[in-house]
C-alpha cells in the first residue's frame, strides 16, 4: 500500500500552502467580480473559510462543484435520504448550490440536507468544515484533485472517496509523465467508484486501492418531463429538421455561427444554440444577428412557462436560459455536443442520449472518453474533425436511428444502485475516526 502523504508529497505542500497565502487575495477579487453579476458567488462568505450558520451532524458529504456534478448526483442523494441518512452538499459555483436548493428543497426545509460552499484551499477552513458537519464520509463527483482537502480528510479520519469519476487520458498521461504529485494523491483516497473497467485500471496505475465499476450516474439522473412535453410540443408546430448545439463555449462560435450561416436556404434546419455560460448570452445573440441571422430569444421570445410557445420566421433559437437542456434538447432531431470544438473537451453526452437524440462531436472527446468510445462503437454518435466537416456531416442529413441511441442508453443504466450499493462495502471497510 502506498503510503500517503509520500515524501514528495511532504515537500510539495508547504508550497502549495504558501502559493494559496499568496492567491488569496486574487481569489476574493474573483468572487467579488463574479459577485456583481451573479450576488450569490460573493454571499456567505463565511463559509468560505469553513464558518457556517447551521450545522448537520454525522453527515454524508458530497461535493459537487458545479451544476452538471451535482445533477449526476441528485439521484445517489435521494437514495442516501431515502436510508434515513442526513446529506451537507458542497459548491464552489452558485449554479450547482442553486440546483441542490432547487432539486432538495423540501429535505432543506425538514433539516435533512444542507447546501454550502466548499471551504478555501486551507487546513484550518477544512477543520472548521469538519468540526460542523463531523461527515460520515465525502464523495467527490467526478474528479476533483484539490490536495489539501484529500490530504484534512485523510488526516482526520473521513473516509473520502471519487464518485462516478473518469481520468481523462491527457490528463492521466500528463500526470504520468510530468505532475506525479497528483499520481500520490490518489493514495488520499479511500476509494472510488468509476465509469469503466478502463478508468478502474488508470486509477489503479496511480495508486488507488479500493476501487469499483459502476458505470456512469448521469444516465439515470431524473429527466424534467414537464421540460420535454413542453419541448415535444413545439417541435410539433415546426414543420423542418432541428438541431440542437448544446453548452457552447468560448471559441466556438467561429466555428459554429459560419456552419449555420453556409447551411442557410429552402431546407435550412432551425438550430437552437445554448450557450453554457450565462454571462455569453448577450454577446452570442450580437454574433449571430452579424452573421445575418434571423434569431429569437427564449428569454423574450417564449413564454416563461413555456406554454404554447411558437417559433416563426428564425434561423435560430437563442437557448438564453439556464436549466434548460432538456426542452432544447426535446426540440431537437439531433444534437451537437459544445465543447468538442476546442482543445479543452466536449460536455457530456448523457442528457441526449436518454432523449433518444444522436449526437454528433468535434475531435476533443478526451473528456468523455466514457461514453463516447462505447456510444460511437454502437452507432449512436458521429464524430467530425472540423468545422467544415460538421458543415458537409449536417449537410447530408445523415443520422442514427432513435433506436439505435435508446438501445444503447439501455445498457447503460443500472449506475445510481450499483454505486449505492459500492458505497455501502467501501465505506464499511475504512471507518471514520471522528
């Protein structure tokens, strides 16, 4: 067993403690910026540095940094309620504490679940947080390396583990071959429950111990049916192809904005774009209306209930909306996954696919290396190398059958039990200490 922390370890977190010392003021700014556009990012401060108002004892933790990590878990967490366990979710973004107030309200009201921000990069802020909460055990959704966070629960007996987690193969060949620091890391952990035998054996090779195949979570996250009846229904009135190009980042709309322009005639598809940050929708709806584009807004255009909604004369939708997916992605006969157009990776792939939507991606899947590989090999995505590629691929019209893609969903489903039950005989075996 590889011991932990390792030597280079011990010399590595003394600086990186001091590098946090030298950030800090730099990452207060931060939040205080995001904070004048969206107040929840600079409130509860406190929290921040491990303070907090309420405290729920004896606690499962579960740390979902964002909104799509703590979607992917709504579903574990109602299992953990459902067995009488009491829940502390933790965030960085207020999109994903926002999701957890919205998805647990009612468990927020009865005091079963609380919501907050996960402490600063800090032994005391993580001292304080455990001193509140006294958590059972952490899980990590997906993969979160922050080292002093494994490290304080390592140090003070919470059994931490990654849950429906990936390592993506740059970033494990990176850590192989230039950050083995992050490979001594891995030993912090008291277990993890990842996405394929293929991650199993790359968290195995960085020194992992106690760790179980259980498929991915986000195939059985709860789909909002009143987002896709709403969808279906106006896809109904709109009597031409659609497609959806789903979480678009920076530095793709060159790619995309000139695709939708060249496609552009008598059987034009209708394409509704969703960009993934919020900030971007103003900016997106000017890109396009320069490009020449007939655009409606969801925000001003679409009725907020989404009732009886109709889309006349657009080239495109502005999908300016957050929480949304599902009815985009209802409206669609294919979607386009963002993300894959840029170095950094394509979002996940889960949420079409559960519609029976085929996707189509660029060359940078690396971040979903699962599922991808398994939904290309069962004809249920496409994959383009560029641009002009993804302009002749939309072009033909070509597409798998909505069979195909619910087949394959199919096999894929099962993830939310088998992690609970992992949960169960991982944890058993490394008792908790506080």
């Amino acid at each position: 067993m590889t011991e932990f922390p390792t030597r280079r370890l011990r010399w590595f977190y003394p600086l990186y403690t001091l590098l946090w010392v030298i950030i800090l003021p730099f990452a207060l700014a931060y939040l205080w910026w995001r904070g004048r556009k969206d107040p929840l990012y600079s409130a509860h401060l406190g929290e921040r540095f491990g303070s907090y108002d309420s405290h729920l004892r004896d606690a499962i933790w579960v740390h979902g940094v964002s909104l799509g990590e703590l979607r992917s878990a709504v579903p574990l967490i109602r299992l953990l309620l459902d067995d009488g366990e009491m829940v502390v979710t933790t965030h960085f973004t207020p999109t994903g504490r926002r999701e957890a107030q919205r998805s647990f309200a009612k468990e927020i009201a009865d005091g079963r679940l609380q919501a907050v921000w996960i402490p600063l990069e800090f032994q005391w802020c993580f001292v304080r947080f455990f001193q509140a909460f006294r958590p059972k055990y952490g899980l990590v959704m997906e993969i979160e390396i922050w080292p002093t966070m494994i490290r304080a629960a390592h140090k003070h007996g919470i059994p931490l583990c990654v849950c429906n987690a990936q390592y993506p193969r740059k970033s494990f060949e990176r850590d192989r071959q230039r950050s083995r620091w992050r490979f001594d890391l891995m030993a912090g952990f008291a277990g993890g429950f990842v996405k394929s035998d293929l991650q199993r054996d790359r968290f195995a090779e960085a020194g992992m111990r106690n760790i179980h195949v259980t498929g991915e979570l986000r195939f059985d996250q709860a789909i909002p049916r009143d987002h896709v009846l709403a969808g279906e229904a106006l896809k109904k009135t709109i009597a031409r192809r659609t497609i959806t190009i789903t979480s678009v980042v920076a530095g793709e709309d060159e790619t995309f904005i000139p695709m939708i322009a060249a496609l552009q005639g008598p059987d034009a598809p209708l394409f509704i774009y969703v960009p993934r940050a919020p900030e971007r929708f103003d900016e997106t709806y000017i890109r396009l209306t320069d490009a020449g584009l007939k655009v409606k807004r969801r925000s001003t255009d679409l009725p907020a209930d989404l009732g009886a909604a109709t889309i006349i004369d657009a080239d495109v939708l502005l999908g300016d909306s957050m929480g949304e997916m599902y009815f985009y992605l209802a409206l669609c006969d294919q979607a386009v996954i963002g993300g894959s157009f840029v170095p950094k990776g394509a979002h996940n792939i889960s949420e079409p696919l559960a519609l029976s939507k085929p996707v189509v991606c660029g060359p940078h899947t690396w971040t979903i290396e699962f599922p991808f590989v398994e939904a290309l090999a069962a004809g249920a995505a496409a994959q383009v190398d560029d641009a002009d590629a993804l302009t002749q691929y939309l072009r033909s019209g070509k597409t798998p059958s909505a069979h195909t893609v619910s087949s394959f969903f199919a096999t894929q489903e099962g993830a939310v039990d088998r992690t609970y039950q992992a949960i169960k005989v991982a944890t058993a075996t490394v008792p908790a200490k506080n």
